[in-house]
C-alpha cells in the first residue's frame, strides 16, 4: 500500500494545552534513545516496555533505520508488531521476524523528486555523494563510503540510479541519503533545506555530514499522526522520546516528549521533558514513572 497524502495536523501549534491525559501510546526512537550505543535494549527496557503494552499502552518503534535492520527489537514488538521505519516512510509488520517483514503502508519519495534533490544539491554542495533506499533493496554510488554494515546491490550515479529505466524501478524508493565529506553536519543540514525546499524532506540522524531526504511532508511526526488517527488516539495521549534532528517533529507533535540526556541542542529546544542518557535507561525511567501515575 502507498500513501503519499499529507499530514497537515503533524506540527503540533504552540498554544496546545499541557497534556493532561493518560498515555494510550509511547512512541520511541531506537538509536541514541531506546538502544544502547551497543546497540543492546537493556533487561531494564525490555521489562518496562512490557510493562507498557501489559497496561494497556502501545508502543510504536519510530525510526530512521529500514525494516531489515529492525532485527534488534523485532522480539519487543509485542501484540500489533508494528515500527514506523526510514523516517516515516514506511509502516512495517515485523511479526514475520528479520527477512521476512511485510510493507502495511510506504509513504514513497517520486523519483522526479529525488532526481530535482540531486540535482539541485550537487549544485549547492559540490562533493556530496548519494546512496537510495528502496523497500527491499539498497544502492549507492561508487564514491558514498561504506557508512553501513551491508553490500550495496548496485553501484551508479545518482541519477541513473534513480533512472525510471533502472531495474529497481517499479520499487518504490524511501529516501535517497546524502553525504559529504567535509561540511559541518547542522549547516550541511540547513544548506540543503534552503536548496531543495518543497520538493523533498531533508533531516538527519546521523553525527556526521550524512542527511537523509524522504517525499514532501512525509516524517516521523506525520506518520506517526496517521496511525494515531486509525487507532482513535489524539496527540494529547502520546508520549514521544528521541536524541536527534529527525526526532523533531515528533516530539513537538507528542502531547508529552522527552529528550535523552545524551540529545542534540535542537531535539531539547523542542521537547516537553527531558530524562536521562541512552545507556542510563533514560526510556526506562519515564516509562517506570507514567506507570505509576496511571488511574
């Protein structure tokens, strides 16, 4: 299923009343918030997210990563199964465990979209180099460096890449990331998103000059709306945690939002709350104290 609808209601307004509710839903970021640097979910977490869903609260994993690389919480799914991956550009059932996911909704970035964001990012950055994220393949140019653990299944320019004669074509893609090698991360950020403007969605997670660019208006914060919305929960009832620039907008949507104590400046700018580092259990500690508050 794709939706490329959207979702106006995703930027929460500043007058918004204190939320006041009880939580029906957590939404968490995974790397630098609910996983350690490890890369481990601590005995601690795993008990408090249980602890969650056993009261009655959902928990939704939202994050930059794709589906296969959900392998280390697809055992902490619990009943729905369900994360928000690649920004929100896709809604994944991880029942079927590593390799074996299922797309419920890919919210695609248009190829003439992700060609315009090239094109028009060469020009403001020369030296930036591209790899594409599609829904079940991963490719990239000859020059972007190994950043992550796997093989590329192809390696050519951007733009043939991107090319509708490409064999990966009919794929939908979710986001092309953008790399260079020498500009500060933040002003790489906002250089691009004077330089691609409408077109696309830039933001990053990473701590080095590597951004990654998803279809207009498609985020975290808005995805995370629309499956709110089928489920019949407001902002009002969700708390969101996150450490980096992609975390955004979820977290100024989130009717409670906390910041890890390990987070980027912009990510404690726009959260509600604040609670302790990724490798303290900062998840754990906010989820402990909801629980106790509960009627």
């Amino acid at each position: 299923m794709r939706d490329n609808g959207r979702v106006t209601s995703a930027t929460r307004q500043p007058e918004t009343a204190p939320q006041t509710l009880p939580p029906r839903l957590i939404a968490t970021d995974l790397d630098g918030t609910l996983l350690r640097d490890d890369k481990s979910v601590s005995p601690r977490t795993v008990a408090a997210l249980a602890a969650a869903e056993e009261a009655g609260i959902e928990v939704f994993f939202v994050t930059g990563r794709p589906a296969r690389w959900m392998d280390v919480v697809s055992d902490h799914v619990h009943g729905h199964g369900l994360a928000i991956c690649g920004n929100g550009a896709a809604v994944v059932d991880l029942h079927g465990g590593p390799g074996a996911h299922r797309f419920v909704k890919v919210r695609e970035l248009a190829r003439e979209n992700a060609l315009d964001a090239v094109r028009l990012l060469r020009e403001a950055a020369p030296g930036t180099v591209y790899a594409v994220e599609q829904t079940y393949g991963f490719y990239q140019e000859p020059a972007y460096p190994k950043l992550h653990m796997e093989i590329p299944d192809s390696l050519d320019p951007a733009e043939e890449l991107l090319s509708p004669d490409h064999p990966a074509a009919a794929e939908p893609v979710l986001k092309i990331l953008a790399y260079h090698p020498e500009i500060d991360p933040d002003a790489f950020l906002t250089l691009a998103r004077l330089a691609i403007g409408d077109r696309a969605n830039v933001t990053r997670s990473s701590p080095s000059a590597l951004l990654e660019i998803s279809g207009p208006g498609v985020s975290k914060a808005s995805t995370l709306a629309l499956c709110c919305a089928e489920r019949g929960i407001t902002h009002e009832e969700v708390v969101a945690f996150g450490d980096m620039p992609n975390d955004v907008e979820m977290l100024t949507w989130a009717g409670r939002s906390y910041a890890m104590g390990n987070a980027h400046p912009d990510v404690i700018a726009a959260a509600s709350g604040r609670t302790v580092a990724n490798n303290d259990d900062g998840v754990a500690v906010v989820i402990e104290r909801l629980l106790t508050e509960l009627p």
